[in-house]
C-alpha cells in the first residue's frame, strides 16, 4: 500500500446556517483489515450532494443524520485491492455508499460491481447513479411531459438538473433552465439545447424573464432549488402542471421557518400536483434507468458534466462550494 495509515474526515460541529471547513476535521487511524465476507476498497471518488447539509443537523429525517466525531459518508467508487470475498477480485471497481477515508473494509453486500468498459467508473456517481436516476423518474413518473409542453427546471446546470432537461428535450419539450452564472447559462443553450436558460443572479426581474422564457406558461416544473425561484415559476403555472420536488438547496443553510408566497391558492385555481419524492421508492427498477440512460449516451442524445477537486482532504470544501455554485454538473473529488 503507498501508505500506512488511513485518513478519515469526521464531522466535528454542526452548523448554524452556513458551514464552514471549521465543521470538518481530518483524522487519523490504522487502514482496516477486511474479514470474512468483506473487501478493503480503496477509494478513488467520492460524491458530494446538497441532501448531505440537511445530515449534518440533530434531526429526525428520511436518513439519519451524521454523528458528531466520526466519519461522514455518501456516494464512492473505490477499486478492490483486498478480497475476503468470493463474489470479490482484487482489482475490481466497485460502487456504494462509503465513507470518506482512504480505505474502508466493506460489507460484500454494501458494494456492487462496475464495468469500467462500459463507462467512466465515475459515472456510477453521476449520470448513470443515483444523480441520473434522481431526473429520470422525477420528470417522467411525476413530470409526466408531453410533447409540445413547456418544462422548467431550476438548478439546471446541476447534476440532476442538466439531466432533466436533456430528458425534457428528448421527450418532444421546451425545456427552461435557472443557474447562477452567464457560462452555465451558455452550458445549457448551447451544449445542451436547452431552448431557454434564465440567469437568477442577474435577471432584473426575474419573474418577467422567466415569462419571456416561458410564453405558454409552465407544464412541468422540477423543483431542485426552492426560494425565490420556485416563487417566480410558481406565478406561471399552467392548469394541471405537475411539480416534482426534488431539493430546496436554497433554504438548506437557512435557520428559522422561511416564509415567502402562499402557493396554495395557486395549486387550487390550476388543480396542480404537487409531488415530494426519494430515488429510493424506485429502487426495484433502477437497472431500467441506468440502461435507458446509458443507451441516450450511446446515442448522443445526453451529455453530462463533472466538475472534479482532487484530494480527500478537500473533500468538505468541494462540498461547500454546491452552495455557491461552484461546480457545473456532478461534483466530485477524486480522492488518489
């Protein structure tokens, strides 16, 4: 191994509002010796999400939340270098929800296997995990677009949200896009055909230029971002639009109950659906989407992004920068 020991980040504090680096530390242990029916993976990439701020608060959840003093977790991909395992190679790539260290001894049934023939392994982290899974069945399981019908989609240079639109497209829509910068903005016309992209920053009326963006209203609008923007889209629906929410980054950092436009007689007056949901209450049919998206890939009809910080030991502030819109695409940190 190039090293003796294993460096882990644990989550020392929890925030109040924004966090910063001072809520991480580095520590450092012995590596871990895999047993009967483990393997000891290293990892080569880890996956930073917003869903992971709402973890670091002492409250009761859908998942539960980080512990103070030990190790964080989520998304990685990791190559196999130790097998007690029968269903194991040394060499192997594997993907799970592991923590963030350099080594960790897993579960055989915690990982699953990777083809790197098929596709970059990072991509089990993005477009072909849980991120294009998120888009997949969020937009046309709730969305439900029709051809010729207008889809909005805030976050659209995000990881899940430059998947919806692309889906959007291929499904016969106009597909609109929100981001934070004029270069995402950009990213989403020209790379990806978006017909329409709004930049939220800079956009003296915002309402106004997603009206503009918008001329027969709003059919579908998939929700990652919450706040001001959902606010705007929310004035513009059309008679039995469907919603899927997906996020609310902006209000994660946010202390206190936020209060803004009392949405609800807008639902009534256009019987709109309104519709939370998790990736994982589609999980006996995740194999359908990974081939139907990796077959769009195949066919140039999805492209994806990854915006890649290297080194473990900056793992938290590759996570600290989804909410300053720092990445475009899938973040990640290739960890060595």
């Amino acid at each position: 191994m190039e090293q003796q020991i294993n460096k882990r980040i644990i989550l020392v504090k929890r925030p109040q509002g924004f966090p910063d680096e001072t809520c991480f530390k580095i520590v450092e242990s012995p590596i871990p010796a895999p047993e009967k029916g483990q393997v000891l993976i290293k990892t080569k990439y880890l996956s930073v999400d917003p869903y992971m701020r709402n973890r670091m608060n002492d409250v009761k959840s859908y998942i539960p939340p980080f512990q103070l003093n030990e190790t964080l977790q989520g998304g990685a991909v990791g190559e196999v270098i130790e097998t007690m395992s029968k269903n194991f190679s040394k060499g192997d790539f594997v993907t799970g929800f592991l923590p963030w260290q350099h080594y960790t001894a897993a579960e055989e049934k915690a990982v699953h296997k990777l083809d790197p023939r098929i596709a970059p392994v990072s991509t089990a982290l993005g477009v072909l995990g849980l991120t294009g899974i998120t888009a997949y069945f969020g937009l046309l399981e709730i969305g439900r677009p029709k051809p010729g019908e207008t889809v909005v989609v805030s976050g659209a240079a995000g990881a899940v949200g430059m998947i919806v639109g692309q889906i959007a497209k291929i499904k016969g829509c106009r597909a609109v896009g929100t981001a934070g910068s004029d270069r995402k903005v950009k990213y989403l016309v020209d790379e990806l055909g978006f017909d329409a992209a709004v930049n939220y920053k800079t956009a003296p009326d915002l309402g106004k230029a997603l009206q503009a963006a918008c001329p027969k209203g709003v059919d579908v609008y998939f929700d990652n971002v919450g706040g001001d923007i959902s606010d705007a889209v929310m004035f513009l629906i059309n008679d039995s639009a469907r919603i899927p929410l997906c996020g609310q980054i902006a209000l994660y950092n946010t202390v206190g109950i936020p209060t803004g436009p009392r949405i609800q007689p807008l639902l009534l007056i256009h019987h709109a659906l309104v519709n939370g949901f998790l990736v994982s209450n589609y999980a006996d049919r995740f194999e359908e989407a990974t081939a139907q998206l990796a077959a769009w890939i195949k066919e140039n009809k999805l492209k994806y992004a990854e915006t890649i910080i290297e080194g473990l030991e900056n793992t938290p502030r590759a996570f600290l920068g989804l909410f300053k819109g720092e990445n475009l695409g899938k973040q990640l940190v290739k960890v060595g």
